[in-house]
C-alpha cells in the first residue's frame, strides 16, 4: 500500500468551517431530518436574465478558447470603468487581473507576495479563509480581535499595536463578512495616518460586498479617504455576491502594476485565464443594467430589520443591525451556562450551535470559525418563509434551556 505524503502546507489548514457545517446539514437532510441551514454566504437570487444570456451568447459566438491571461480586454476595460464610476478610482487595464473568483485571486496575491513568517495581519470576527491561506502560502495570520463595543472594526490603537517589521500586510473587509461592519472614511483615515508611519505594510481590501450596504450607494473604499496609499494597496472584488453569480468564478484585483504583474506571472503557471463564457457574463454584468443591485438590497434589508428584530426579542441572544453583507452575528453571551434538556451545559459557542442543529435543526456557523466568541453567524440570504421558521425554532430551543 502506497502511502499518500501530505505536504505539511496543506495539513496546518482546515476546511472551510461554513463549508463543513453546510456538509453536516445536508447529510443530516439527506437522514430525513427537517433542516432550516442558515449557513452559505451566497445570494439565494437566480442571476440577472441579461447576464446568463450573455454568457450563452458568448458561448455560442465561439468564446469558447483560452483568454488573455490576466482576463479579456473587454472585461478589464469593463472593471476599470466600474472602478471609476463607482469607486472613483483610477485603474489602467494593466493594473488589473481577473480571477477564478476573489477567493483565487486572494490567495495568488498571498502566494506571490510573502516569504516564510510573514505576517498578515488580520482583524477578527474574519472571513475564515483569510488566516488558512496565510498559512498556506507560509505566512503566519496575526488576528486581531475587535470587540463588538467597537462596531467589530479595527481601531487605529490595535492596527499600530499589531504591526512589526515582519507585517506584509492588512486585510481589510468591508462590509464584512461575518459582522457587516464598514468602515467610514474617517475610520479609513484613522488607519491610514498609522499606515503612513509604517511604509512597509501592504494593505488588500476585499471590497466583495461593497453594494451590500443598507444606507445605500457604494461602500466608502480605503483609497477614497486615503489616494497615498494607491501604491501599496490591492482592491480585491467580485461579480459573486453583486450579482449573484458565485458559480461563474469571477473576481479580480486592481493594484499597483509591479504587483499585479507578480500575480500574472503565478496565475500564468497555477490556474492559467478564468473561464472565458464567465468572462464575458461578468463584462456584461458591470456593464449592464444595475437594477437587480438596488432590488435584492431591499429585500435583504426587509430580512435583516426582521431577523434582527427577531434574535433581539430572545432572551439571551443580541445582534447589532449589521450595516452591509448578508450576515447577522448573533451575540450568544447569554446562554453559555445554560443547561440543556439532556442536561449538558453550554459552555462554548460550538455548543450551542451543535445544540440548536440536534435540538431544532437550524444549522449556524461558530463565532470561533471567525476568531470571536461567544457567537453565531447567521445568513439571511435565504427566503424570509425560512428564516422565519428558523427564528421559531431557535426561539423554542432557547426556551428548552434551564
Ligand atoms: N471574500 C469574502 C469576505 C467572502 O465572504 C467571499 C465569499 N464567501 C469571498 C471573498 C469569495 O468570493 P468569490 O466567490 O469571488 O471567490
């Protein structure tokens, strides 16, 4: 029997934990048991009828055969003018790369960029992959926690506390995922004015839920409080959440040339161009009609007022009302202690989310997935009949606890 060597790359990661718990409650449906899973980060929207007739055109006009490494022409040109429009930045399209996704193109830009012990600071609650693709591409994650007092947000005190001169970057997500938190440009430029005395720190900003924001219009991006900073930062971003095309694989980066070349020569000898029908969706996606924008904004907005209002009425469980992303973060302090109908007592967020799967079948994430506990995430990206019925089964679940 051969025995497979695993690199010891990929044994100091984990699966994704959304992922795995979304296993979990699939094969428990799969069992026959009734699951409400509140677990995917995806729009639970189809995606626009103008964009996948885009794509079927562009198929059957014979797009069919490799792109341009960094991605088509058109679809640069269509990014650098979205930059424009939308975020007020100015991007050649030399300074543009398209990717499988913004996962792929996050972890390319980690894996062109840091040596051995590197530090990528990483403020906390976090999107989960940030930390294993650091340590994936042999950085150590450096996660720093924000409290729930200071809106979940990096304050300009931890950011100076955290760097070294090991730090090769800050990732900053805004909104997040899992909080919502976005930052405004003054607490863009409390960060920046730390930034200026650290020269070395490269700074990504993963922008992939930027019009998933309840007060409306585009999130306020770093380089709109903060232009000096052009050189050093990447802009990460996607048609995935905006659009509702998370199965197309569509997501880029903007940044400084000499970096974005660094990217193209990796993606030249890993994942080669991004799928060329996809390619041609998501050109049409920017391009298009924006109207399915504002329109699955306000039902997101209905489900978030109405989930949010709901978690707050059970006692033992709070949320702030999270300003963008499809996300509630679920405060659950209040029922570590409790003791169970079976009489275990809930000492971890991990407990209580394995007791409301087993209890009442709604499956949540852990806050320990995003580096802060006590709390669950929670996705209202689903119709609000279920989440609805969620919320009814939590409420009895938190009632069975003595
Ligand atoms: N960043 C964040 C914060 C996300 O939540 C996600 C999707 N879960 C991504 C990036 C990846 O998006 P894509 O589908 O473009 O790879």
């Amino acid at each position: 029997m051969t025995s497979i060597h695993v690199a010891e790359r990929v044994r100091r990661i984990k699966p994704s934990p959304s992922s795995s718990a979304a296993d979990r409650a699939n094969q428990l449906k799969r069992e026959g048991r009734s699951i409400v899973s509140l677990v995917v980060g995806e729009p639970d929207f189809d995606t626009p009828a103008h964009i996948r007739e885009a794509a079927a055109k562009a198929m059957n006009a014979g797009a069919t055969r490799y792109t341009a490494l960094p991605g088509t022409v058109e679809l640069r040109q269509a990014i650098a003018a979205k930059l424009k429009r939308e975020n007020g930045l100015d991007y050649d399209i030399t300074e543009i790369i398209v990717g499988n996704g913004a996962k792929s193109v996050i972890y390319t830009a980690l894996a062109a960029t840091l040596e051995p012990g590197d530090e990528v600071i990483v403020p906390a609650p976090y999107w989960v992959s940030y930390p294993d693709m650091v340590l994936a591409c042999d950085g150590t994650p450096v996660a720093v926690a924000c409290t729930e007092d200071e809106g979940f947000k990096l304050t300009a005190q931890k950011l100076e506390s955290a760097i070294t001169p090991k730090t090769r970057w800050l990732i900053l997500n805004s909104p997040s995922n899992p909080t919502g938190a976005t930052y405004s440009i003054e607490a863009y430029k409390a960060l920046a004015a730390v930034l200026a005395r650290h020269p070395h720190v490269l700074v990504m900003t993963d922008d992939i839920y930027e019009h998933i924001r309840f007060e409306g219009g585009t999130a306020p991006h770093l380089l709109n409080a903060a232009p000096e900073l052009r050189e050093r930062t990447l802009a990460v971003n996607g048609v995935s959440k905006t659009y509702a095309m998370t199965g197309f694989r569509i997501g880029w980066a903007a940044g400084p040339r000499e970096l974005i070349r660094a990217l193209d020569t990796l993606t030249s000898q890993s994942a080669g161009n991004s799928c060329s029908v996809s390619q041609a969706a998501a050109a049409a996606a920017l391009n298009g009609d924006q109207s399915f924008v504002a329109e699955s904004l306000a039902t997101y907005r209905e489900r978030r007022d109405a989930i949010a209002a709901g978690i707050n009425a059970i006692p033992g469980l709070s949320c702030r009302l999270p300003e963008g992303a499809f996300y509630l973060f679920v405060n659950c302090a209040g029922l570590i202690g409790k003791r169970t109908p079976d009489g275990k007592v809930l000492a971890t967020d991990n407990d209580v989310v394995l007791y409301l799967l087993e209890r009442v079948g709604v499956a949540v994430v852990a806050g320990t997935a995003y580096g802060l506990s006590p709390y669950f995430r929670l996705s209202i990206a689903t119709s609000i009949e279920i989440l609805n019925d969620g919320l009814a089964r939590i409420a009895k679940a938190v009632g069975d606890l003595a």
